[in-house]
C-alpha cells in the first residue's frame, strides 16, 4: 500500500499479516487495526504523518511508533512492548489510550504536551511521575493496582478518575492533599476501589473533615467511592 498515495486512513480487521510486512504510504494520518496478527513490527517509522493510532486485540506484535502523533489508543491482551514507550520523542502527542499493556518493567516516557492520559489495565511496578507534564489536564486510571504509589501531579491538572484501582490509605491521602494545594478548580472521582488496610479508612475520613478547601460528595467507604471538589478560592 505504499504507493497509494492518496490513502490517508486505514481500518484492518480479522487480517493475519504473519508472513508478511505492513507497508504504507507516508500520507498516511490515522490507523485502526483490530483483531490482526503480526509477525514484524506494526509500523514503519516513515509513516511520518500520522496523527491518530487505535490498537485492539493484537496478536504479539513489536510496537514502534511513528512521528509525529497526536492520539494513540492501544487495547486488549497481548500489545508487546519491547522497549518501553519512549513517547517523549512525539512533540505533537496530546491525547494517550493505553490498554491491557504490561509495562511492568519499563517506563512510560511521555512528550510534554500530554494534555489527557487513559490508562485501563496497565499492569507498572514503578510510579506514575506525571508532576512535570504542565499540560496534563485529565488523567483516568482503571482496573489497575498502585498499591503504596502515590500519583505526584502537575498544578494543571483538573480532572482526575480512578475506577477500580487498588491503592493504599496512604496514596489517598497524598492525593487529597495535592488536590488541597492546586490554585483552580478541579474535580478527583474515585469509585469503587480497593484501598488497603481498610481498617485506616477512617483516616480519610478525618482527614476530608479537616479540609477547607475540599467538598466531598457521594462518599461511601464500603465501596470506596468518592468525589472531591476543589472549591473556588
């Protein structure tokens, strides 16, 4: 396909490309590849201009992105990452969608423009640095463990979602206090996580009652499930 050069999207789906190498034009701006077998690398580095990437149901592929990108979305079992997603090299990226990835023993390196991060079932043994993004606006992390983590995030962020996310009493109280010291509005949901031991929960509580910052809405400890609200100073 790479000499349609007029060929700007792309959608591959049920398509085994074992034996054989995705070749496509550089015009190209947006890829959609669901439930496809690969046996080389997914892309070309010389699909300079693509803009937007969707991944699912991939089957054990080596994943080398091209510049410059403005979206990418993976998801579902078995995207291989064989060399850590060195995404700080795609100036253009805004918009990340990671999902079902192991990323368990390398780092998620991103360009400073990231404005919004979804991850869904990312398995990481290291922390989420996000503190220096000054563009994130919105991060939503779901069916994912952090155990002791805390989250350091940048002033700019408005936005945050954890659903499902198994954290500790500890991380949730660093994150209350991030939220007390942002300088604008901004909302944190948590619903339905697992936050560990839950014989500590009660220190949350105190804690949000001590807050004269926070507004704290549909709180319910058994589901641990919460909203917070920076109010407007």
């Amino acid at each position: 396909m790479q000499n349609c050069t007029q060929l700007q999207k792309l959608k591959l789906h049920g398509v085994d490309l074992s034996d054989h190498e995705l070749l496509l034009s550089d015009n190209i701006t947006s890829i959609n590849v669901d439930y496809v077998t690969f046996a080389k690398n997914l892309l070309p580095r010389h699909c300079s201009q693509l803009q937007k990437l969707e991944l699912q149901h991939i089957n054990r592929c080596n994943l080398e992105l091209p510049r410059p990108l403005t979206s990418i979305t993976t998801d579902r079992d078995s995207v291989t990452i064989t060399a850590g997603l060195a995404l700080q090299h795609f100036p253009q990226l805004k918009e990340l969608f990671l999902g079902y990835l192991n990323l368990a023993n390398h780092e998620l390196l991103l360009p400073g423009s990231i404005a919004s991060i979804y991850l869904l079932a990312v398995t990481m043994t290291g922390r989420l640095l996000l503190q220096h993004y000054t563009n994130l606006h919105s991060i939503s992390l779901n069916n994912m463990k952090l155990q002791d983590h805390s989250i350091p995030l940048p002033t700019s962020i408005n936005y945050i979602r954890l659903y499902k996310v198994t954290l500790s009493v500890r991380s949730v109280l660093a994150l209350v206090e991030q939220m007390e010291n942002l300088p604008h509005e901004a909302t944190c949901g948590l619903f339905n996580c697992q936050v560990q031991p839950s014989n500590e929960h009660s220190l949350v509580q105190q804690r949000l009652k001590q807050s004269s910052k926070l507004c704290v809405d549909n709180y319910n400890p058994n589901e641990f499930t919460m909203q917070l609200h920076v109010r407007k100073t």
